[in-house]
C-alpha cells in the first residue's frame, strides 16, 4: 500500500512546520510542503491525503498581500468536501473557520504572546484529536487575529482567558487551531522585541516561561501529531480498499 501524503502550506519563510513535520514523517508521513510565499504553485486539486496549513501574518481573505490565499482556501473546501484530514495552525485554522462560514477579527483586542494556558471542554472526550490529552495544556501562541465567530456546526473543543475559540473541529476531521502546537520555545528568540514590548511583554521572560513549560507541552502536541498520523493513516486505507474492486467471478485465478 502506498504512504499516505500530506500537502503542507507554508505561508512565511519563519512558519515553516518544524517538529509536527518530523513527528508526522516518524509517524509514516510523506509531506509535500509548498512555499507559495517564495512563488511555488500551489495545486488546484487535492491530490493528497491530508492537508496542513501553518500561520503567517495575514487575514484568511489578505488576497492583495497573500495572493496564494484564494488557492489555500480552495484547498481547504476540497478537503472538506471529500471529508480528507486537515490541520490548521493559526492562520491555517483562520482560513478554516473562514471557508467553513466563521468570521475572523483582525487585532482582535486581546493579544496572547508566548507560553499559554488553554482548557480544553468536555468536547474533547469524543474528538479523535484531542481526547487522550489533559483538560489543561499549554502552547505557544502569538497572534493579535482571532477567530470571533465558529462556522455553523463546528464543534467548539478548547479556549484560553483571552481568545475563546483555540480548537474547533469541523465535520469528521478538519481541526483549526489558534496555537502553535509545531514551535518550540527557540521560536520565541525570533519574535520583534520590540512589538512584544508594546504589548506588555519581555522575549526573555516570555522565553524562559516557555522552557519550563516545553518537555509536558511537547509530550502532549507529540500525541496530537500521533493521532493526527493516525486518522490520515486509517482514511487512505478505508479510500484504498474501496478503490479497489475484485475481479469478475471466472477472472484472475491461477490457473490448475
């Protein structure tokens, strides 16, 4: 049987997909990552098994500066429609919750910047991304975008003190989430020291607060990226097997 493949969207040259890319490859993954930034087409179908779309600084409909995007979101409806697995990362789940009907904010009021508390509901106990984790994790988030408003029947699974919506899922197996489930605590040290102290922060603080969170946090985004792997694995052998169809009655025997 083939490996399952993933498209992988990189929308800045930073938001590359880091460690969730190694665990998924570790996990019988082959990733087909796209940087439409630096002009690499994206595709017009979703060929692919799965689809994973990471952050960037733009607006799910920022066509002017983004003009990749258009594609993105096609791609994301594709997925939907066909019901393959997808994964979206802060501005990957923006564009989720914007094809699915919801509405995103830009500066949104209450920005969250480094190592962050998030709770996960009651909803979780059912998700196939999420249940086996505790019902408080941490992650990094650094956003000033948010989405305000979940697309209509999507399944509401974690918030923070200042931004409600920090998973959702929509159908069977699309998932957006706000945080950065992919970057390590070093990601802070790339962060504008500058901006963050306009926000109320310090990089240092921000960053020593992250290492001590980062060997449970790793442990728990280490099994969200397993049982993504998982789902992508049991959907390309369920598409597998009903591709194939067995031989009329009297036709591929051996012969005696």
């Amino acid at each position: 049987m083939s490996v399952p493949r993933v498209l992988v969207i990189q929308n800045t040259r930073r938001s590359g997909p880091r460690r969730l890319g190694d665990w998924l490859r570790a996990d019988g993954l082959e990733l087909d990552v796209r940087l439409p930034f630096d002009g690499t087409p994206l595709p017009d179908r979703l060929d692919h098994d799965a689809l994973v779309v990471l952050g960037g600084g733009f607006m799910p409909d920022d066509d002017e500066r983004a003009p990749w995007l258009g594609s993105a979101r096609s791609l994301i409806s594709q997925a939907l429609d066909d019901e393959r697995p997808v994964l979206g990362i802060c501005l990957g789940g923006q564009l989720l919750a914007h094809v699915g009907g919801g509405k995103v904010q830009a500066d949104a009021g209450m920005p969250e910047h480094g190592s962050t508390s998030i709770q996960l509901r009651d909803e979780t106990r059912d998700d196939p991304l999420l249940c086996d984790l505790p019902s408080e994790v941490t992650a990094l988030e650094h956003h000033v975008d948010a989405v305000i408003d979940l697309p209509p029947n999507a399944s509401w699974l974690a918030s923070s003190e200042k931004c409600p919506h920090q998973a959702f899922r929509l159908g069977s197996c699309a998932w957006g989430l706000q945080f950065h489930p992919e970057a390590p605590a070093t990601a802070i040290l790339n962060w504008d020291a500058d901006k963050l102290r306009r926000h109320g922060h310090d990089r240092e603080l921000l960053y020593e607060q992250a290492l001590t969170d980062e060997p449970t946090a790793e442990r728990h985004w280490r099994a969200m990226a397993a049982a993504f792997a998982r789902t992508v694995r049991e959907r390309h052998r369920s598409r597998s097997c009903a591709a194939w169809r067995p031989p009329p009655v009297g036709e591929g025997r051996l012969s005696s």
